[in-house]
C-alpha cells in the first residue's frame, strides 16, 4: 500500500514498530472503509464491522481471512 500523507505514514511506523515490540500481538488497524485488507501483515477491518460484532462480556477475537 502506497501512503500519501506524512500522518499516514506515522501511523504504519507506529502499527510496525509495536509489533516488533510486542510480536505475539495481534495488530489491527481500524479504517472507515468498507473491506477487510492485510497490509503488512497488519488486519485493516471497517469500524462497523469491528464495532458491530464487539460483545462485551467475550474476548476481542479477530478472523485473520480477508
């Protein structure tokens, strides 16, 4: 994925530079878009969907197929 924008690009720094910290982490990137990508090994998911499927009484748990 190409960023095009200095605050685009600090966002994957920071997304990359904790999963280097933290590598049995699982990293996901919330966006306003309406597909689920994989962009550097990061699971990109829609705020909606994300937040439709948030159960608080349950553990976050994340499908890793796009």
């Amino acid at each position: 994925m190409e960023t095009t924008t200095p605050k685009e690009k600090h966002i994957w720094k920071q997304k990359l530079a904790f999963k280097e910290d933290y590598p049995e982490a699982q990293a996901c990137l919330l966006y306003r878009g309406k597909e689920r990508l994989k962009i550097k090994n990061i699971l990109c998911l829609p705020c909606e969907e994300f937040l439709m499927n948030l159960k608080p009484d349950k553990p976050i748990e994340f499908d890793l197929k796009t």
